[in-house]
C-alpha cells in the first residue's frame, strides 16, 4: 500500500463567522446539536481508512485542541495509527502562517518524519460525507501530481470560489479564484467547476511547490492563488467530481452534498436542513458515522405536561442534545447542544443553542443562534424585533441574531 499522511487545515480565524469565532477558531464551532465543523473532515479521513492525520493550529486553538484530546484519542503504536496537533511554532521563523501553503511549509519537517507517498491536505471547516479513498484511487489511475476535489455549481454562482478549467478528460488546464467570467464544464457551459479546498499532492511534488512559493517575491502563500494558479503550467493537475460521490450506506438522491458555512446565514441554513423530515446531511447511518462525542450529561429529559396552564416540555421537529432539559418550555424546529435548559412558559423557534445555554422562564427567541454558556434573561424578547436586536447584537443579513455572553455582561470561565 501507498503511505499516506493527511494534513488537516484547523487554523483558520473565519471572520465571516464572528461572533461566533470570537472565541475559537472557525473548525471548533458547534454544529448539528453534537459536534465542532473538524469532526466532519476526521470522520471522513478515518472511515475512509486513513489513519495518520496531522491537524494544523493556528488562531484561537485552545477550545480545539481539548476536543480533539478528548473525543479523538486515535493512537495506536502497532499499527502507526494517530490523530495529532502540529500547532504554530514558528518554524521557519518569527511569524506566523502567511496561508494556507504558508502553514504547511512551515510543518514540512513533518513530511521527512513520515516519508509519505502522496500528501493530502484537507480543510477542515465544510460540512460533507466524502469517502475520500475514491479520490484516492482517482489519483493513482491517472498517475496526478495533483488532484482537486471539485464540485459542480451553477455558472452564476461560481464567482465566489476558486474556479477550475479542465478538458475533456478532466486535466485541469486553468485554476483562478474568484473570477468575474467563470469557465464552463465542456459540454456543459451552464455550470462550472469550483474546489472544494481538498487536494492530493505527490509529497515530491508538494515539497517542490512549498519552495517555489517560499521563494517567491510576490505571493500569498496561498494554494488556490499561487500554487494551483499556475501548477497546470509545468504539472499533471487532475480534478476529482465530487458530484457522483456517495458514501456506504447513503441515499441516491444525496450524491455531492457540501455547504461552505463560512457565514452566519449559510451556517443557519445548513443547520436548519438537519431538522427537515428528510435532511439532506444523514447523521444516522452507521455505515458512515460522523464520529466525535460529547461529555457525558446523561440523556435528554422533557418535565412538565401540565397542557391546561400552558406549562409544557416538548420538542417538534428539532435535535436535543445530551442533558438538555426542557423544562415546561417549547422548542420548534430548533438545534440544542449538549446540558441546555429551556425553563417554564419559553418558547423557542428556528435556532440553535450552544452548549450550556440556559433560556430563562417566559423567554422568546425566534431565529437566533445562542453562543455557549448564555443565560438568557427571563421574559427576553430575541428575533421578533430585529431593529431593537441590531442595537444589542450581531443580526446577519437575512436577519438571524447571534447572541453571545457579552451582550448580556456574562464572563464566566466557560470552555469555547
């Protein structure tokens, strides 16, 4: 077997995701009422049977480093098996990583530890089931220096990611992010190409382009923009569509699921898919599990029926997480975390609750996502006046409020 070694880009700030990532880096946000965005990326490395995975920190590392401690502790000397932090050492000086291409340069000591024959660096803030072995052997049938896990999206959508310009037979001719005029699919104009942030190098060839980048006198330090820019040029550069993928155990009709949640409103959407009768995300096949687990709260508990006052724990259409107790509140179409309490005569709709978020008795929110460890006042009103909400919290364009401990003066000492 080839020797493989993944290396999983966890150091990203995600601006566009604050307040969210005020506090942690973008791959350590809660998502799905059980999980942080990396646990996706690992889940599909390891059912897919690769085992040796490097995961590069950098910004706010903390809150992610303790979850992986804690809900991965893949290490196994036999079988050289292991999951482990590379964080930021300034290895290659006093600065920091410059960019993506930056931060594994900056760990290339990594790759004489390992010798691997093919590289693979993985993002680790998307929400996807990939059985990544697939792209795996699509690299070795056409002996790729690189390949680029793509998927299709219409052409007038495209302009917002890295573009990928391939012939007939999928040999990636052209690579330009964000391009105003984006290159059409042959054969079909009406769609283009877009990365996926997922690549496979020949470590050979990935230590050669590190350098050229490194030397450079003009460059980002990027992938997409100064090394897959103009890797086509003098290199065998394959893309990988991700748009007939689909993992064991799957249904036909979710074949090319991915959802960049780079954002407040796309995040909120991708989370309110999971509540739909039939999501398109499964998070319940056993065939493919989205591995990572949570501190051991107990199961979830529902008190209070008493329908004729009004004083009613229930939950319709929405995920509860491990020791959650609803508590004569009222949730509807709503993600809760892990240990949240909704006390007597609440009502929630249309958000998702971090862990330990406790919303006070008569309390309304409506749209909302809810940072960890928020206690919401009793009688607030969220999300039903969204002028008055803008003067006291984080509102998205399409109007989903992000509430976090500070607007409320609260600063305990809860982990992120």
């Amino acid at each position: 077997m080839r020797k493989t070694l993944a290396m999983v880009l966890a150091g990203g700030e995600g601006k566009r995701l604050f307040p969210l990532t005020k506090e942690r880096s973008k791959p350590a946000v809660y998502f799905g009422g059980g999980y942080r965005l990396i646990d996706f990326a690992l889940s599909n490395l390891v059912n897919s049977g690769f085992h040796q995975i490097k995961v590069i920190t950098q910004y706010r590392g903390t809150s992610l480093v303790r979850h992986l401690t804690r809900s991965w502790p893949l290490a196994s000397g036999l079988l050289d098996q292991y999951i482990e932090c590379a964080p930021a050492a300034m290895n290659r000086g006093p600065t920091w990583f410059r960019g993506t291409a930056d931060a594994i340069y900056q760990n290339i000591d990594l790759l004489r530890e390992v010798r691997p024959d093919d590289v693979l660096i993985w993002g680790a803030d998307h929400i996807y089931k990939m059985d990544v072995s697939v792209m795996m052997n699509y690299h070795l049938e056409v002996d790729a220096d690189v390949t680029v896990a793509t998927l299709p999206v219409p052409r007038s959508e495209a302009s917002a990611f890295g573009c990928v310009h391939v012939d007939d037979h999928g040999k990636i001719i052209g690579f330009v992010e964000k391009p105003k005029d984006p290159p059409g699919i042959p054969g079909r104009e009406d769609m283009t190409l877009v990365s996926m942030g997922n690549y496979i190098f020949k470590r050979n060839v990935l230590v050669d382009e590190l350098k050229r980048d490194a030397d450079a006198e003009v460059t980002s330090h990027d992938f997409g923009k100064d090394i897959l820019s103009t890797a086509p040029s003098r290199l065998n550069v394959h893309a990988y569509d991700f748009a007939s993928h689909i993992c064991r155990g799957e249904n036909e009709n979710v074949r090319g699921y991915w959802r960049d949640v780079g954002t407040i409103d796309s995040y909120f959407i991708a989370s309110m898919d999971l509540v739909s009768v039939s999501p398109q995300l499964n998070l319940y096949n056993p065939e493919w599990p989205i591995r990572g687990t949570s501190a051991p709260y107990g199961p979830a508990k529902f008190v209070f029926s008493d329908f004729g006052g009004g004083r009613v724990g229930m939950a319709l259409d929405s995920i509860v997480g491990d020791g959650s107790i609803i508590s004569g509140g009222r949730i509807e179409r709503s993600i809760l975390s892990p240990n949240v309490r909704v006390n007597s005569y609440s009502f929630v709709t249309d958000s998702v609750l971090f862990p330990g978020v406790d919303v006070g008795r008569g309390a309304r929110l409506h749209r909302c996502i809810v940072d960890k460890g928020v206690k919401i006042p009793p009688g607030e009103r969220i999300g039903e006046d969204l002028e008055r909400d803008r003067q006291r919290f984080a509102v998205s364009d399409s109007g989903i409020v992000v509430v976090s401990r500070d607007a409320f003066g609260q600063h305990d000492e809860f982990d992120v």
